[in-house]
C-alpha cells in the first residue's frame, strides 16, 4: 500500500473506518448466510404445531373439553 504514504492523516484515518466498516458487512453477510443455509436443509415441524389447532387430541378418548374442565370437580 504505498499510496498510504501520500494521505493525510484525516484522510487515512477516514480509509481505515470505512474498511472496518467493510469487514464488519462482510462478517454479518457470512455469518447470515450460514445461517440460513444451517436452518434451510434440516428443518423439523415444530412439535408445538400440532397443539394449536384443536386440543381435544390430547384429552383421553372420548373425553370432550368441557368434561375434563375444573368445573367438572
């Protein structure tokens, strides 16, 4: 880098932000696309899925909800 040798100081100092800044978007930009390509191959139904549609599945059979509700003690 000899053209550092030709810069102002403010003008150097200006050049290595915006060079953090640089490296700083490129690591997110990695790191983002790791992510995405760790959840995207290999995703599993969420468990709670099943749950939050009718919750009579979970009672014993032929049980409805209101007759396993706390009112029915």
């Amino acid at each position: 880098m000899t053209k550092d040798r030709n810069l102002s100081d403010s003008e150097r100092a200006r050049a290595e932000r915006q060079a953090e800044r640089l490296r700083a978007n490129l690591q997110r930009r990695k790191a983002q696309q790791r992510a995405r390509k760790q959840a995207t191959p290999e995703e599993e139904p969420d468990a709670t899925a099943e749950m939050t549609g009718d919750e009579s599945s979970i009672l014993p059979e032929g049980e409805t909800p209101s007759d396993s509700g706390p009112e029915k003690a």
